[in-house]
C-alpha cells in the first residue's frame, strides 16, 4: 500500500547534532526529519547512548576498522530504523487502547486530513470501535521518514599515513556508501549543489534504482535554490538511470546554516517557476532515465515516477504554511529553526536553548566563521564566540581541528588544512605581520578578523548533542555553534512537539509578537540588504562581470517585487497585513534604486 503522509511539514536537517536523533523522538507520529551524516565520531557516540538507553548490545566501531566511517553511519543508521519500528509498534498499540492518546494524536493532524477524519467517523461510531480501530491503524498509519543528508562538497580526500586512499573512503562516498548499505527505506537529501563524481558513485547501490515494481528502496532528494540549478541536476542523475523523488526548495538567505544566495531570484518567483513547469521537469528526466536505464538492461518505468515538490525557510504562521502549500502546490513545508525550541523534537543543551528564546532581532546575522567561505547565519552570544575570542585575546587563535571535515584547503599542505585550525592561522597571521608596515592600522585589523573569525564548526555544531546527554566532550573547549535562520528571532519561548504543530496547523499562535514580518518581506529585506553589502565592501574597481552581476540581480529582485505586488492584490491569504505588506514591497523597492552600481571605468 502507498503511504500517505501524515504531515504537510517536515523538519530539515539542522547542523550535525540537532536533528542527529530527531527520528527517534518525533517518527513515531508520522513525522519525517533528516540525519546528518557528516560527523561519523558524534553518529557513533549517538549509537552508543541509544544502545544503552534501549538495553541494544553495542561494540564500538573504531577507526582502526576498515571502511569505519560508512560502518558506523550504517549502525547508527540500522539503530534508528530498529527503535523506531519499536516505538512506531507501541504508539500503535497505545493509541488502539486508549481514546485519550487518540485524541490526543488527532489534536496533531492537520484539518484538511482525511486520516483524521476516518478517525474522527471511528469515535462517533463507538459500538464498533475496537473492532474496527486496530484494522484502521493498521492500513493507514505510517512512521515518518528517515531521511538523511549529505553535502555535496563535503567530501574530503582522505589518507592512511601519506598515502592518498581510492575516492570511495572520500567523506561524501563513505557516508553515501553508509546510507545505502542500512535497512532504511528512505532519501538522501544532496545539499550545496552538484558534486558531479559524488553523483556518479550513485549508480554502485541497485536500491536507488526502480525495480520491477517501478518501486525506489532509496530516494534522492535534491536540495535546490531554483528551477534551473534543479533541471541540470536532475537531468544529470536522470541521464545514470537515477531518478530525482523530491525537489527541496529552500530560500537563499532566510534560512538556517550556509547561506547560498541566489542571483537575486526571490521564493515566491521560484516557487511560481516550479508550478508552471513542473511537468517539463518531470518529462525531461523521464526521457533521459529511460535511455540510460535500457542502456543498462535495467527494469525501467513506462510512467514517470511521482516527484515531490517542497519548500523551506523562513515560515512562521499557520496562514504561511496553508499559503504555499495551496498557492504552489507544493507537498511539504519545512519548520527548521523554530523546532530548536521543541525538546521533544531537537537535541539542543539547555544553555544554547536559552540564549535561542532571549535572543532578539539584531542578535541573528549573516556571518563568515564558516570555514566554507559560504556566509552562515548564526547567533551572537554564543559560548563558541566566548571560547574562541578568548584564544584571540591570548593570541593563540585557531582550533586544534580534531575531526578535520572541513580541512579543505590545500593552499600550504596537499592534505588539506581547516581555514578555522590554529596551523593555518598561524601561517596566515605570520604573512600579515610581515607586510603590517604596508598596511594601515585599519587594514590590518580587518585583514586580522578575517583570518581568525572562523569557528571550529565540526565541533561547535556537535556539542550540543553532547552536552543535552551528559557525554563527556575531549579536547580543546569549542562550546557550540548554532545556526538558526533569522526567523527564530520571533519565538521566544521553549514549546511542547503538540503545541509547535498546532502552532503549524490550526492557527494556536506561540508567537508573542506583532512585529514579525511575512516571510517575504523578510527575505526581500535580506536581498535589499547583501546587495547593498556587496557593493559597500567592493575594494578596487569592479569587473565587468561583476557589474553584470550585479545588474542581473537588482533586475530580478525588481521583478520579484513586481510579481509580489501583483500576487498580494489578488490573493485571499494576509488579509489584516495585506495593505502594510504592500507598502513593505515599495518601501524596499525604493531602497533598492537607491542602491548606485558603480560603473566600469574607460582607460
């Protein structure tokens, strides 16, 4: 029988601790979350504390075994898929026994559903209920899925002494290979655009290929930031047999984590470009599997599988949600950092939580601790920032990089060396102090920032897990990272699984503010805003392909404006905000023109 989700939302992968045991804590109830699979120490630290918890045998898998990173996302991987089926199993059983716990359950469903309502008709139905209640559960209730993620550009070469190993035990392929080798049938989110040989290593594991049912084991989701960027990936798996499930589309800059802006393209005008050309979507990678499938002798579908369109970033309200799932069809909305105040959902300590609730609009920015040199949202206050300015101030900036994932720079060591590891500071603040005398006293200082602000994000993005579980953390103090989107400015208290998702659903509001802008003013503040950032910090003259840049994205986010103000005169969603959106819309508009691209200078 085919699963009909439970849920109109899901929650995204959030770090590397966040949502590390999300699945454990919120599948039971038809809610689908993502795993991270980068850190393999933290998954295996989390295998040992929930073989415990569970009374599940456990033997360490360290990394003097072979293909150990892949071993242990495996078992870690196999652990969740086994607890979860436990505790799927014994919600079941609860909600068949006891009227209360079903209703309670109802209370989270959406009002549109019509599982809820089959339940609804059993309860009114009270002769017959427990004959008919067992069967019903058994035909329509489902655990949400148990989706992980990999990004892309994470895939580090790795070596045994100085010997470079075969690109399989890069981190992206281990951790792949580790996916595709557990019980889980479930997807694979891709993040951070195409990794073409990462996308090629697909096409060794027969479960993300149809079978003769037309049936995926595995699925691929792309995470995306527009319709292009979605049809040349697609096409390129489509054309190795491989079929895209769900097409993720997240907002460029409101969102959590790394932010990859898009070229000016604003959500409502990319969403917009999914509705109407979803089918050519669809088509295009058809055609293209077809081929490469008969190619393969491989059992191929005459029909095109079913694709998923979904979205992320920035949503905050009940009318929001119902907004973009009626305005683009899209099958899933995901509620990322509001759920880092939902204990039962998130692996969050308790001091991060706190600073998260007390923080305030301005406490939320775009920085550049990523060792990616990707901007990354992130809080202020943190004790990652307490830690690490401290090591500035007794000039022994930089991390001693134990786990290395990010150790991508191969500018002084073929290796790789971490941009946020005391080794490449030291290198790089040395180069600064021998050219200090050509610099001014301000150049210097920023030259000096700029080396030492990025963070240990390995680690600061894992303690929390560790600190919510009392597992002792070794090494250098890092304390944690976090990477809300800016959203989160705008809920302020800590909140039952129950009353997030009634928040979500029915409109029972645990905002306790007026001011929260829609999610599109929002993100058209942001653009308005890094635009107008990009051109301040210009230092020299512009290139002719920056100022074409440059003009590509004022002239989108100006027909974003547009299409925003012909979409909020005809909609019926926002009517108490509809006219204060609309002078948002000009408001920043006019911000925008007055933005000045420089010109290019004739010699």
């Amino acid at each position: 029988m085919a699963k009909i989700p439970l849920h109109t939302f899901h929650i995204p992968v959030m770090g590397l601790a966040y949502t590390i045991d999300s699945p454990i804590r919120v599948a039971q109830y038809g809610i689908s979350s993502v795993i991270a699979l980068a850190d393999d120490d933290l998954i295996e630290k989390m295998r040992s504390f929930y073989s415990t918890k569970f009374n599940i045998p456990y033997e360490e898998i360290t990394q003097k075994f072979h293909d150990y990173r892949a071993e242990r996302i495996t078992s870690y991987l196999n652990l969740v898929d086994k607890i979860v089926k436990k505790k799927f199993e014994n919600f079941k059983t609860e909600l068949a026994e006891s009227k209360t716990a079903l209703e309670n359950f109802m209370s989270i469903l959406p009002n549109t559903s019509d599982i809820k309502k089959g339940f609804q008709n059993l309860l009114n139905d009270g002769i017959t209920f427990k004959e008919n209640i067992q069967n019903y559960i058994e035909s329509h209730l489902f655990p949400g899925e148990i989706d992980v993620n990999i990004m892309t550009k994470l895939d580090k070469d790795n070596f045994v002494k100085k010997e470079q190993l075969p690109v399989e035990f890069n981190d992206a392929h281990a951790a792949l290979r580790g996916f595709a080798n557990s019980n889980l049938e479930s997807s694979v989110v891709l993040s951070a655009g195409m990794n073409p040989r990462l996308f090629g290593y697909f096409e060794n594991f027969k479960d993300f290929f149809p079978n003769e049912n037309n049936e995926l084991k595995k699925k691929i989701i792309l995470k995306v930031s527009d319709f292009r960027s979605a049809m040349i990936q697609g096409n390129f798996l489509a054309k190795k047999g491989l079929w895209v499930s769900e097409y993720r589309i997240e907002s460029g800059l409101n969102c959590g984590g790394h932010a990859f802006a898009t070229d000016g393209l604003l959500l409502g005008t990319i969403l917009e470009e999914f509705k109407q050309k979803k089918e050519q979507l669809i088509q295009s990678a058809h055609d293209l599997m077809i081929k490469a499938l008969q190619l393969k002798n491989q059992a191929f579908p005459e029909n095109p599988l079913a694709i998923k369109i979904t979205v992320q970033g920035g949503v905050g309200t009940a009318e929001e949600h119902e907004f973009l799932l009626d305005e683009y069809n899209v099958d899933s909305v995901g509620w990322g950092s509001p759920f880092l105040l939902v204990p039962e959902a998130t692996s969050v300590d308790q001091e991060t939580r706190k600073l998260l609730m007390n923080a305030k609009e301005d406490d939320f920015y775009l920085s550049n601790i990523s060792p990616l040199g990707v901007p990354f949202n992130t809080l202020r206050g943190t004790t990652n920032e307490f830690l690490k300015q401290r090591r500035i101030q007794e000039n022994k900036a930089g991390s001693s990089c134990p786990k290395k994932f990010l150790a991508l720079s191969k500018e002084y060591d073929p290796h790789g060396i971490c941009t946020a590891s005391k080794k490449y500071q030291d290198i790089k603040l040395a180069e600064l102090e021998n050219i200090k005398d050509t610099l001014s006293a301000d150049a210097f200082e920023k030259n000096k920032i700029r080396i030492t602000e990025k963070s240990c994000l390995c680690v600061g993005l894992a303690n929390a897990s560790y600190l919510e579980n009392d597992i002792k953390i070794k090494g250098q103090a890092q304390g944690v990272v976090i990477c809300p989107g800016p959203n989160l400015a705008y809920f302020d208290q800590e909140v039952s699984l129950t009353e997030m998702i009634q928040h979500i659903y029915q409109g029972k509001s645990i905002l306790r503010t007026n001011d929260r802008p829609n999610l599109f003013v929002k993100e058209l503040k942001m653009y308005v805003d890094y635009f107008r950032n990009e051109i301040e910090t210009l230092s020299g003259e512009a290139t002719a392909n920056q100022l074409k840049k440059w003009n590509s994205f004022k002239s989108n986010i100006l027909e974003g404006i547009e299409y925003y103000q012909r979409l909020f005169s005809s909609t019926l969603y926002f009517k108490k905000e509809k006219e204060k959106i609309k002078t948002q819309f000009d408001f920043y508009k006019s911000e925008l023109n007055a933005i000045k691209i420089p010109t290019l200078e004739l010699t």
